[in-house]
C-alpha cells in the first residue's frame, strides 16, 4: 500500500513539473535586457524651440541638471527617443526621430523635430502648448535605422518624404563631422517651397561638401533650383551606383511608389531599409468592442474601437500603459492577451512570447471584446 502510494506521489510531482513546463516564463534574452534599459527616462529641460516652417519646429532637450539627470546617453543617427507627456491628464507617449548631430549628445542635448498632425493629439500639444523652459521627461534613444558600416555600401541614398527628412539631417551632420566615411544623397520630397525643413541647413551643405547632397523635388510647386512632381526613375539615375544602400522614410504611399522604382534599378531588397513610425488599420465595418484592462492593483472596463489599438484606447481612458516605439519593435509595452482576439501589425514576436499569450498593444486592434493584462 505504501509503495502503492509513493508511486501516485511520484507520478503527480510529474504531472505538475510537466504542466508548469507547458505554460513556461518567455526565455530572458538581450531583447528583454534591452527592454529593461529603455525603462530608464531621462528629465530634460527646453531650451529652444526653432520654428522650421508654419508647421514644424524643432526642440532642443537638455539634460536637466537640478533632476536626477546629470548626462545624456550617446545616439546613433537614426535613433528615437520617445516624450512622455500629459495632456488633459492623460498620459501620452510619442516617438520622435532625433534631428540633430550625434555629437550633440555629447553637450547633454538632443534635438527633435516635430511636424503638425490634423488632429494629431502630441504634435499639436509640441507645437501650440510646449514652450522654453518646460521639462520633459524621454526615453533613452532607441531604434536599428539607420546606416551600418559593417552592413552598409559606400554609396547611401536616403528616401524622405515631409518630416521623415529628420533621421537623415542627423545622419548627414554624423557624415560631415566624420563619424562615417560614406556618400550620402537625400532625395527630399515635400509639396511647396515653403515646406522644407532644415532649408537654411540644407542650402549651405549643398555649398560646401562633395560626399553630402540634398535633392529636393516639389510636388505641387515649380521653383527654379528645384526638380518638379514625384520622384522617377530619371530623376534617380545619376546618383545610383553599382552597389547602394538605400533608406527610405516618409509616408506609406512613398515607400510603395519608390520600391517599383528601385526595381528597375535592380537593387536586391536586402540593401533597402525603412523607419516604420505608422500603424495603421482599416476595417470593413467599425465595431466597438469591450475592453477589460487588468491591472495588479485595479481592473477597469473601457471600449476599444476596431481602428484604433488596444493602447490608444487605454491612453484615451487615462490608463498609463507603458509604451516607448509604438510600433511593434521594442516589446516595452509586452502584455498578456487573457481572452479576445486581436489583429497584430507588424509586430514581431518572439517564439516564447507568442506561447505565452503576449502581444504588443501598441500594434494590435481588436477584432472581439478583449481582456488584457498590463504589467502595472
Ligand atoms: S511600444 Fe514598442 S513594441 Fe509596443
């Protein structure tokens, strides 16, 4: 009886040893060190705000020295920070691409550039409310794009389109302040004249350097100095050599209209690199759904619309979800799906996560009620 007993023991340590393997903690991986690094902010303070066009300005962060934030961590061009800012109580966070120089960073300052959204929540609260003087607290910058001297040709042909100029007006003053030894061509679209950021910077680097060259084409505008209508095929001729790189930001409709171009230039996709700063879902039909956001101390039941992701909603209801890239990349804002069904876009998810029910809120829309668990 005894033996009998001890072996039913045996066999339900067992069974609770495998059942604890089937639903086993996604493996620590350099991903989630990086995650736990991201959840250090700096405070800063600002201190110039530089009107580029009537729509764009350009802050200057500095470390603020009287917080708990002596420096500010080096970048590379292309990174981004993320601001958390509160607007009407509600916690917000937003990725910016950093504007300027890396070597900036050295002097404890980044700067960020920010065009306005219709009705874009952030960009108009930056433009219309921020002013000299104010603190904000940002993420430490984060982000592949970018070039690679390890993966990267000699000759960079950047792709921007409106305020996705940004990352590469970094990326050309890390060129001419000698960080990297490459050519850099920006090819710059933007609707009038009056719509170029950085025009005073631009016009004087095109003076002066041979490796650093901006092509700016108007869309809707004929200027002389300027190239007229979308970029073409013609336009691009000249500037590709036998082996490029190529990195594009802008708008969706940018990157669609310049791949079939590139096409014809035969450039293998490896070589072609995008900044992915947009997610975006269009249903059918609108559907509100429940959402059930359970919290460690607190669950609260807000709706969640179909077009919109699970975090814009719990931002909308006042609940501080974390978040830092917003599009699927960093895994900061990891939770649990507990039942529901979502659509993700463009996240990528480690085989571990998916197993264990995580999902990237910043990225997923809804596609029935939802119950989520957040980390907070
Ligand atoms: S905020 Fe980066 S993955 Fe969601």
């Amino acid at each position: 009886m005894e033996a009998v007993d001890k072996m039913e023991k045996i066999k339900k340590e067992r069974k609770d040893i495998i059942a604890s393997f089937s639903k086993k903690k996604p493996v620590d991986t350099y991903i989630d060190k990086e995650v736990r690094n991201m959840r250090d902010l700096y405070h800063t303070v600002i201190t110039d705000i530089y009107e580029e066009t009537k729509d764009v300005k350009t802050f200057t962060l500095m470390a603020d020295k009287d917080s708990s934030t002596p420096h500010l961590a080096p970048f590379k061009a292309g990174q981004y920070i993320t601001i958390h800012v509160t607007i009407d109580s509600m916690p917000v966070t937003r990725a910016y691409s950093l504007s300027s120089a890396p070597a900036f960073a050295n002097k404890d300052i980044y700067k960020i550039t920010i065009k306005r959204v219709e009705n874009g929540l952030v960009s108009n609260y930056m433009l219309d409310q921020v002013k000299v003087g104010d603190k904000m607290v940002v993420s430490k910058p984060a982000g592949e794009f970018g070039y690679s001297f390890i993966r990267d040709e000699d000759n960079v042909i950047a792709i921007a389109g409106g305020s996705g100029i940004t990352p590469f007006m970094s990326l050309a003053n890390a060129i001419l302040d000698g960080v990297y030894n490459c050519n850099l061509t920006v090819f710059y679209s933007v609707k009038t004249y009056e719509d170029i950021i950085f025009k005073k910077e631009i016009e004087e680097i095109n003076k002066k350097n041979k490796n650093v060259k901006f092509v700016i084409t108007l869309t809707r505008e004929e200027k002389d100095g300027y190239l007229h209508g979308h970029f073409n095929k013609e336009m691009l001729e000249s500037y590709i050599k036998e082996f490029n790189t190529v990195l594009m930001c802008g708008p969706k409709e940018l990157y669609k209209a310049m791949n079939e171009i590139l096409n014809d230039f035969n450039i293998p996709r490896k070589s072609v690199h995008y900044e992915n700063f947009f997610v975006q879902y269009e249903p059918e039909e609108k559907i509100e759904y429940k959402l059930k956001v359970v919290m460690k101390d607190k669950t609260q039941e807000i709706t969640c619309n179909n077009d919109e992701t699970l975090l814009v909603a719990m931002e909308r209801a006042s609940i501080k979800a974390p978040s830092l890239c917003r599009v699927g990349e960093c895994g900061y804002c990891r939770s649990i799906l507990l039942s529901g069904k979502v659509k993700m876009i463009g996240a990528a998810l480690k085989k571990a996560e998916a197993e264990n029910d995580y999902i990237h809120p910043c990225v997923s829309f809804p596609d029935s009620d939802i119950v989520l668990k957040l980390d907070i």
